[in-house]
C-alpha cells in the first residue's frame, strides 16, 4: 500500500471490509440474513428494517471510515444483522444446527486467526 494512491486502494480495501464482516458476522447470521432479504424480494413486501441494515452496512464498509479488522470494529452491528435475519421462522432442528456451525467457526477463528491483543 505504500506508495499507492487512495483511489487505487479502495477496491481492495472495500472488499477486504466487506469480507472481515461477512466473516467475522458469522456462518449462520449472513445466510439468514440473505435468506431474509430474498423472500422479502419475492414477496414483494417492503423490510424497512433490512433494508436499513443492508444499506447501513454498505455505507460503512464501502464508505472508507473503517479499514483493517473491520469484522472487530463493527461488532455494534450483530444484532442488526441477527434481528433483520430473525423475522423468518426457523426450526428448532436448524437452530441447533446454527449453533453448532457458529461454535465451529469461532473455535476455527481462534485457532487459525492471531493478533497480537
């Protein structure tokens, strides 16, 4: 990066916000939440809570505010992602199995992912 213009980082730095959320929101929360937007899409009924999160999110990671271990500096947002995703009906059975995937991932994060705090 050193030596190089803002705009010609920003590609690689939009993305690598997005991917850190993504990943750092988890396994079971991103499905959900994309499972929660595409029925309302083929509903065709108006969200206004995930389409606040969706564009919130965007705003954040696309906005050049935050860079570098975005997935610990948007930790606030969870929850918006979780409750946008909640409103559909899930299984019991599926819960335990979010659960399951999420204790895997953060197991898998922790061995696998150092920093130095």
């Amino acid at each position: 990066m050193i030596g190089r213009t803002v705009a010609s980082a920003y590609f690689p730095t939009t993305l690598g916000n997005i991917a850190a959320f993504l990943i750092g929101a988890g396994l079971t929360s991103v499905p959900l939440f994309v499972r929660a937007g595409t029925s309302a899409l083929w509903l065709r009924r108006p969200r206004a809570l995930y389409l606040a999160t969706a564009v919130t999110l965007a705003v954040i990671c696309a906005g050049g505010v935050y860079t570098m271990e975005t997935e610990r500096i948007l930790m606030f947002a969870m929850p918006w992602l979780a409750v946008s995703a909640a409103s559909e009906a899930v299984s019991d059975s599926a819960v335990e199995l979010m659960i399951g995937v999420g204790w895997a991932q953060a197991f898998a994060m922790e061995a696998f992912l150092y920093t130095l705090w």
